[in-house]
C-alpha cells in the first residue's frame, strides 16, 4: 500500500475518531480534518488516478456534509444556523 492511501486510511479512522467526540470538542481537529482533505485527496489521485479521487471523495462529502451544506449556505448569502449545541 503506498503512502496516500495510507495517510487516507489514518485521515478516516481520525475522522470517525473526531466524530464521536462532544460537538463543541470537535470544531478544531474537524476543520482541521477538513482542510487536509483535499490535500490528501490531491495526492491520492496523483498517485492512483481519478477512480480513486472519485471514491474519496465520495467516502469525504458522505463524511462532512453537514459542515460543508454550512460553509456552502454561508458563501451563498443564505440563512446557516448553528445546531442548537454550538449556539452560546
């Protein structure tokens, strides 16, 4: 297994790690984990082709859909409210 793939695998089981923390724990290491993404996503595909871009990518926005529907409603103008857990 090259070293992508690895670093893909480790990028999910920190993912699901990240997931089963508290919501106000999980805003750091996520949005850490979601700027990696792509990154990581770009070397996968480099190395291994697009089919395998296509998977992760898939396996990413199944991850986080719901910070990325947020950050999408914002940069679109719309109304993005926080769950009520994250509101002060």
């Amino acid at each position: 297994m090259t070293a992508p793939l690895i670093l893909g695998c480790l990028w999910v089981v920190a993912a699901a790690i990240v997931a089963m923390l508290p919501m106000k724990r999980q805003m750091l290491p996520g949005s850490l984990l979601l700027i990696a993404a792509p990154f990581l996503l770009g070397w996968i595909a480099f190395v291994h082709g697009w089919i395998w871009l296509a998977i992760g990518l898939f396996a990413f926005l199944s991850m986080f859909r719901r910070p990325l529907l947020y950050y999408l409603r914002k940069m679109l103008g719309l109304s993005a409210d926080l769950p009520p857990e994250l509101k002060k």
